[in-house]
C-alpha cells in the first residue's frame, strides 16, 4: 500500500487483539489559494518569528510553553512531549457498542480507513467486521492520535471497516438554543404533499463524482479575466433572489418546481368570495316604473 499510516497499533476487544493501520479516508479538494502581496512594489509579504525586545530568532531557539499564569510559562521539549505515556497511543479498546442511529451526526468527525496489519491479523479482524455487520452496532473507543485523545467509532466498511473520530460533548452545542425560536406549527397538507412530491422526483442514487466546488471555478475564471483586464477592476453584480414569504407563494413556487404535474391531482382550494371594496358605496336603487292608471268604463 503506497499510502502512509496515520497511526499502527491494535483493537482490542476484551482478550482479542488485532494489530491494524489506520490511513486518512479523504483528502484536501481542489482549492484556490491567495497570497498577501504589497501593491506598490508587487512583492509577497513575508512573516518572521519575531520576540519582543530581541527581533528575529532562529526556530531551533523555539519551544512550546504552556502559560500558567499571566506571563508565566511553563516550557517543554518535544521529546518530553512526545514520552507521555497514555494506552491509547498504541491500543484501542472497544468499550461500548451502540446503534448507529444513536450517535447524532453532530459528533462525526472523520474518517479513516481500517486494515489488518499483516496476514496473521486478518482472521480476526474479519470475524470482528462480520460481528459488527451482523450485529448492526458500532463499537465506540478512545485513541490518541497526533498529540490529542479522541472518541472514535468503527463500523464495518466493504471488505475493511471505517474509523470515524467523533467530538466530544462539550464541542458541539446544543441545538435546542438554536432551534428554539421556530414554531412547532403543522405544515400545510396540500404543501406537504406537493414539498414530498418534489422531493421523490428528485430522488436518485448518490454520485460523488458529480459535484465539484464551483466556487473554486468562479475564482479562476475570475483570475484569467482579471489578468486579461489588465488591473482593471472586475465586480459582478447578479442582484440578490427574491423569495415570497407567505403560503401563497410557497404553493406556486412547489407547483412550478413540480412542472404543474401535480396540478390536477391536488384539490383546488375554495375560492374566497370577492366583497365591495370599503370606500364604495352601495350603488342607488333606481325607482320602479310606475303603471299608467286604469281606464274608467263609461
């Protein structure tokens, strides 16, 4: 495997142990990167490792310190660092198993990929990966990676299985706080149904490789047509989509994205009768037509 481990070690489930390596499941996207430039000469900034009262440094003067109190430091060496013993450098210990369903996917961090280490491991990890996929759990553990203890979930994965590192509660806010000024209103049953329409016209299977950041693309147009501009300054103004507020345009809008399909299925609603308008007033009755009086007989 050409890739380089994120991390060797070995699961361990009560008396079991299995040696594994962790690689990174994802990597950096296509991006576009910027660099601070001084105008009037056109020359990139550069930052220096600077002390107060001293000026520049050398980066092998540099330790890292921990500051107890104001101006106060505590100072360490990376070797020093790096002995701090702590099981979970080397060992993962399935603790719990959950469902999956139970983990909120607020907590979800990233993941990696599982393989057993050599030959020797492959027979139990397999019977721990066919566990995990009969049983529909999750097994949940701490592992320290990089200078930090995380919480991490794993889960069968094809042939392999996936670690996902997840956040610790105190990382994650609480959604309540955000959600608590929405209504807890009904919606509509019309609108209901028209919104779960639309969205089983768009329902198709899921294919990464067809999205991509446009954003990305927009910058580098922007950058070539900057460059054949000369400098000159180049601002889009497309103006901002108006959205309708009331149910009125909700249900319009849910039948054009529809492409009236479901037009004629979906019952009309009543129309209102149409009143006078308030500053009218009623229109004069004209007086009848009055009757010639009757002939008298001689």
């Amino acid at each position: 495997m050409a890739a380089r481990a994120y991390w060797q070690g070995q699961i361990r489930l009560a008396l079991v142990s299995i040696p594994v390596e962790i690689y990174s499941a994802t990597k950096s996207g296509a991006a576009i990167s910027f660099k601070q430039i001084h105008e009037p000469s056109g020359q990139p900034i550069h930052y220096e490792k600077v002390v107060t009262g001293v000026g520049p440094v050398d980066t092998d003067e540099i330790m890292k310190g921990y500051e107890v109190s104001k101006g106060e430091y505590v100072l360490l060496q990376q070797d020093e660092i790096d002995a701090v013993k702590l099981e979970s450098k080397k060992t993962l210990e399935l603790t719990q198993f959950v469902d999956a369903s139970e983990i909120d996917v607020l907590y979800y961090e990233k993941p990696y990929f599982v393989v057993p280490a050599d030959d020797l491991a492959e027979e139990a990890f397999i019977v721990l990966r066919e566990a995990l996929r009969q049983s529909k759990k999750v097994g949940l553990g701490q592992l320290a990676m990089r200078g930090r203890e995380y919480v991490v979930s794993l889960k069968p994965c094809g042939r392999g299985m996936v670690l996902e590192t997840l956040r610790y509660a105190d990382e994650v806010h609480k959604a309540q706080g955000y959600f608590r000024e929405i209504p807890d209103d009904k919606p509509d049953p019309e609108l209901l149904d028209l919104a779960q329409a639309l969205i089983d016209k768009k329902t198709a299977a899921f294919h990464p490789q067809e999205f991509h950041d446009r954003y990305v693309d927009a910058l580098k147009d922007l950058v070539e047509r900057k460059r054949k501009a000369k400098g000159e300054t180049i601002i889009e103004d497309k103006g901002e989509t108006k959205s309708g507020s009331n149910v009125v345009d909700l249900m319009a809008a849910l039948k054009k994205s529809m492409g009236g399909a479901t037009a004629d299925k979906t019952p009309a609603r009543k129309p209102t009768a149409a009143k006078p308008p308030a500053d009218k007033a009623p229109a004069e009755k004209k007086p009848a037509a009055r009757k010639p009086p009757a002939k008298k007989r001689a």
